[in-house]
C-alpha cells in the first residue's frame, strides 16, 4: 500500500499552519481513538489512528516537514525528537506525557515558592478556648518594582535560545543498550524556558524580594503542644510569578501555674492544710472558666480527686470537653509554735496515738538563752 500524503492524512492543505495542523490532529485523534469506536470500526480506526500519528510526527517538526515537502516520504527522515509525537498523543488523551515535563514539547509552568517553617507560642489558655495570633515570618514577596516581571518595566523577558522555550535540553549517548536520550533542565533558563536581558534593579531579575510579613493564625480550642498549622499560600512566592508555598507553624504551648494537661483533661494538685482535710471545708475554687465551688469532706486524705465535669480541655473532633480534676494533698505543718505542738500532742493523747517524746521547741530554746 502507498504512503498516503500527510496533509491528506490530516485533511488540511500544504500551507497549513503549525496550529491548524495540531488542531487536525486533535480532531482526528479524539475520533479514532478505541473508546469511541469497537468490532470492525475498531481495526479500521487503529490502522487510520497510525496514519494520523505518523502524518503530526512529520509536520509538526519544522525541519521534518520541510525536508517532507521538499523530497515526499523518502525525505522525511526520523524526528529529532526521540520521543516523536507520543508526548502530544497522551496530552491529548490523559493530560500529559509519560516521559514527564511533555518530552521536552511543552513549557512548565512557573516555579512555585518555597514551604515555610516558624514557632508559634501561645498561652495555655489560648490552646484550651482557641485564639486569634499574629505570626511573623522572613519571607520571598513579590517585587512592585516589576510587577514579578523581573525585567524592567517596558521590557519582558525572552524566549531562552538554549532550550528554544522549553526548559529542557536533551543528550543523547551511545550505551551497551543502544541510544540512550535523557531531559535534563536547561542551564541556561534553569529550566523557565525565559531569560531576562534587561533585569529589575530592586530584585535582580527574580521578581521576587524578601521582606518581613506577619499573618493571622486561628489556633483552634483545645489545640495541644506540637500541633502544627497549614497556612495555604502564605509561604515564599515563586520566583517571576511563581505561585507561593506554604507555611507550617508549629505551636509550643506555655505551661500554666496551676493546671496541668492530660489528655482532654486538666489536673491540679491543690495542697490542703491538716485542719481543713480533718475537719472539711468549703472553698471557693478559681476554674479556667470561673468561680466554683469546691467541697472538701471530713477526713479527706491525700491522693482524693474532686471532679469538674466538662471544665476540662474541648475536644478537636467532636463535641464536649474534658474534666478538670483537682487532687488533694495533704500537707503536714513543719512549722510548730510550742503551742501548736503541744495541742497536737494533747489530740493525739486524745486519740490514743503514739507519737514521739516531746521536745523542746525552737522558740523556748532562744528564748532560754538569753535568760
């Protein structure tokens, strides 16, 4: 069977332009792909599918399609491209290429900023009820001089002659496996398929400069030390327009004089004097939430909680919150009068205690001499 003419193939005429033939090949492409044809219809579509790739192969490469129009199909050579016309065949079906980067046909996009890191410390009632903080970080902004151009006002930058746009260049080397082809970024553009011939004063051709900015973060209630905050969009923005990183903050909580967090709960160990455990006593208790009233039984001993319920911290992923949890500790006085020992010692007699021999205090032994 005789080659078919490729302006045929894609039904355009020979002076067709570079974007009418892709747009042909598209049309075609999309028609005879498998999905959109099945039996017979299906073998006749693979065979005219191959006929379509071979013709966008040839006229797409200016070098090819001139050697093409000049000699036919005994002229048309093999691309120069290794991957021929299969980056554009996945571009339209799936996207993109299976080499990555679109086999070096299609441009990348601008390059994105930098991901940012900072510590935020909060008081402990902040990460308890949540709160509103300001942030502060050293970051890549974009430059007004330019406009994130990073050329001078008036000029623009230019298609890099290394790469011819884009932004990648590609060797080829003989291996024990045959010809080998490999991408690589273009060192010219580093990889922007652009260079800037007349650059911005302010920020020297990256468009960028890097300033002092302060963000709000919302910590939310019951957030806990290490927790760390996503901030969509407030990291370093790209480099000419690139669009901007993220920023991470990772909060440390202050500790608090009194409370202590476990889990959802708080737990504060409250010292109690002897006489107010034996005796019992009514407090009035200061809670993250208030005033409360405190109930201390008769006889209560060391290592007793006392419960507050849903006084504790909130829960991240729910409703409700945890208890506030007071444990008493007995404290045992150290610091006696003489009279102070000697009614302890007659509740003990009363009690039928045994205790030590009785000494004689600090305060009559000064007393005594200067006697």
């Amino acid at each position: 069977m005789a080659d078919r003419d490729h302006y045929e193939v894609l039904g355009v005429a020979r002076g067709a332009s570079a974007d009418e033939i892709k747009k042909a090949y598209r049309r075609l492409a999309r028609q005879l792909h498998p999905d959109a044809n099945h039996g017979k219809q299906a073998v006749e579509a693979e065979a005219e599918f191959k006929a379509v790739v071979a013709a966008y192969e040839t006229l797409s490469d200016p070098e090819r399609r001139a050697r093409y129009d000049r000699f036919g199909h005994d002229g048309s050579g093999s691309s120069s491209d290794p991957f021929g016309g299969f980056g554009d065949i996945f571009e339209t079906f799936f996207g993109g290429s299976p080499f990555g980067g679109g086999g070096g046909r299609r441009r990348s996009g601008p390059t994105p900023g930098e991901d940012l890191e900072t510590t935020l410390e909060v008081e402990f009632e902040a990460a308890i009820f949540g709160s509103e903080e300001e942030v502060s970080v050293r970051t890549a902004v974009a430059c007004i001089e330019c406009e994130a151009t990073g050329a001078v006002l008036g000029s623009g930058p230019e298609t890099c002659g290394g790469c011819r746009g884009s932004g990648q260049v590609q060797r080829v080397r003989q291996s024990m496996l045959g010809q080998m082809v490999t991408a690589a970024a273009c060192p010219t553009c580093s990889g922007r398929g652009q260079v800037i011939t007349d650059p911005c004063g302010s920020c020297r051709g990256e468009g960028r400069v890097v300033e002092d900015r302060s963000f709000t973060v919302n910590v939310r209630a019951g957030v806990d030390e290490g927790t760390t905050l996503r901030l969509g969009g407030r990291g370093a923005v790209g480099p000419r327009g690139g669009p901007a990183g993220d920023l991470y903050v990772r909060l440390q909580v202050k500790s608090h004089p009194v409370f202590e967090r476990h889990g959802f709960d708080l737990v504060h160990r409250l010292q109690l004097p002897m006489t107010q455990a034996a005796l019992g006593v009514i407090l009035e208790y200061e809670t993250l939430d208030g005033v409360e009233e405190l109930r201390i039984p008769r006889g209560t001993s060391s290592g007793e909680v006392f419960r507050f319920r849903g006084r504790g911290v909130p829960h991240l992923e729910g409703r409700g919150r945890g208890d506030l949890l007071v444990e008493a500790v007995v404290k045992t006085p150290d610091d006696l009068t003489d009279e102070a020992e000697r009614l302890l010692r007659e509740l003990a007699i009363e009690r039928n205690e045994t205790v030590a021999d009785e000494e004689e205090g600090l305060v009559s032994r000064i007393r005594s001499a200067f006697r």
